[in-house]
C-alpha cells in the first residue's frame, strides 16, 4: 500500500505552518511576518490550518481576535 501523498506546499506555506505547529498564531502576528491574508484562508480552505475568532474587552473596548492553528492534515503535510 502506498503512503497517502503530501500536498505540494509553498516555501511560504510550509514557513507558515512550521510557525503555526510552534503555537496558534493571531492574524496580525502572521501578516507582521509576512504572510498574506489570502495564503492564510487558502491554508484554511485546505484544511491544512484552522481559524478561531474570539472578542475581548480591554479598556471598554471591544476587539475581535482572529486566531490560526495547524490542523492535523497540516501536521502530516509538513512531515510533524
């Protein structure tokens, strides 16, 4: 039987989620370091990473926090 084939990442793919089996990240940290919104929703839409969103109230503020992770299907693509 042969092995379940690896999806063909990207440098900037297999970067982002080598970054994000580390720790979930939050959408401006992965931007800060250069990643596109689209390359992130596209991880998403291969199931490859996954995205929370959550709101917090700091000051009388409310922000919305978008949070990625890596899926397990992420974990396998990058060899982890």
């Amino acid at each position: 039987m042969t092995p379940p084939r690896r999806p063909s990442l990207s440098a900037e793919q297999r970067r982002a989620l080598e970054m994000l089996n580390r720790a979930p990240c939050t959408k401006t940290l992965l931007i800060v370091h250069g990643f596109t919104l689209a390359m992130l929703i596209g991880l998403v839409s291969d199931g490859l990473a996954d995205v929370e969103t959550e709101t917090v109230t700091a000051s009388g503020r409310r922000t919305e926090i978008v949070r990625f992770r890596i899926t397990a299907a992420g974990c396998r693509a990058i060899g982890v």
